[in-house]
C-alpha cells in the first residue's frame, strides 16, 4: 500500500510541476519588464554637463564641423533633430552624420563617416587613467556607442532642412 501511495504522490508532484514553473516565469517577467524600463530611462537621460563638455570636444577632434543654430532656419533645424543622438543622412553616395547638441552650445555636429568612426574609436578607447573621468561620462558615452544612429528621413522631411544643411554638402 505504501508504493502506491508514494507513486500517487510522485504523479501529483509530476502534473503541479510544470505549474510552479509557469508561476516562476511569470514572476520573473515583472523583474525583466523593470530592468528594460529601467535601461530605457538611462538612454533617454540628458547628458551631464561634464559629458557634454568632453563629447563636443571630442566631436570636434574627430573632425565634426561646428554649425550653430543662430538663426531661425537653424533653430528649426535644432529642434528637428533629436537631442544627443546621431542621425544619419544621405546626399548622394555620401552619408552625413548629423548629432544635436541643444543644451551645451546650441549647435549642430556635422560629419562625414570617417569623422563618425574616429569619434568612436576616441570613445571606444577609453581614458588611461580611469580616476579622471567620472563614471556618469562611461555610462552616457557607451550608450552612444552601442546605438545606431537614425535615419533623417525617418525623423523629419530632409527637403525642410536641406537649405540650412546645404553649405555642408
């Protein structure tokens, strides 16, 4: 009697089984929800000012050229571009890279593919010494490496901004 009583328990266990595992993965989706949310709020943050100083300095060494937004065709162009994100841009066979910088100097970076990848290996490199820079400026430089830029055409009309962008072409 005791063998039958124990191979019903075993079959009981067997069939609640696959319900307990059903029951953990559910609650570990709350867990995996809250850590996507949580590392969308840190790419959408705005950059501290330390980064911003560093990252326009390093734009521009890259071979960026600086086009402020002085005027209202500029201002219009800054504000169609998104914040501290690259957008690329076709003109012809080349592509352009376009990154808004609305809050340090209310300018446009402007680039060419080369001045892009040179941009990323100065941030892919690193500082040698790793006590000088601060660690918001880490985090906040390898989300910019590990994103994609996006496309013009797919953030704003180009022609609206082709006459403000045309002495670049």
């Amino acid at each position: 009697m005791a063998v039958s009583l124990d191979s019903a328990v075993r079959a009981d266990f067997r069939v609640a089984t696959p319900s307990r595992r059903a029951l953990r993965a559910v609650g570990v989706m709350p867990a995996i929800v809250l850590s996507l949310c949580a590392s969308l709020l840190v790419a959408l943050e705005t950059p501290s000012k330390p980064f911003l100083d560093k990252n326009s300095f390093y734009l521009a060494s890259a071979g960026f050229r600086v086009q402020v937004a002085n005027d209202a065709a500029g201002q219009k162009a800054l504000r169609a571009l998104p914040p501290h994100r690259f957008v690329t841009h076709r003109n012809g066979g080349n592509i352009l890279y376009l990154y808004a910088e609305p809050l340090h100097c209310v300018c446009i970076f402007i680039g060419t593919q080369a001045a892009y990848e040179a941009y990323r290996g100065m941030l892919s490199r690193g500082a040698d010494q790793p006590d000088v820079v601060s660690a918001d400026y880490k985090t906040q430089a390898s989300a910019l490496l590990d994103e994609t830029p996006a496309q013009l055409e797919d953030q704003v009309e180009p022609e609206s901004l082709a006459d403000y962008f045309r002495a670049f072409y």
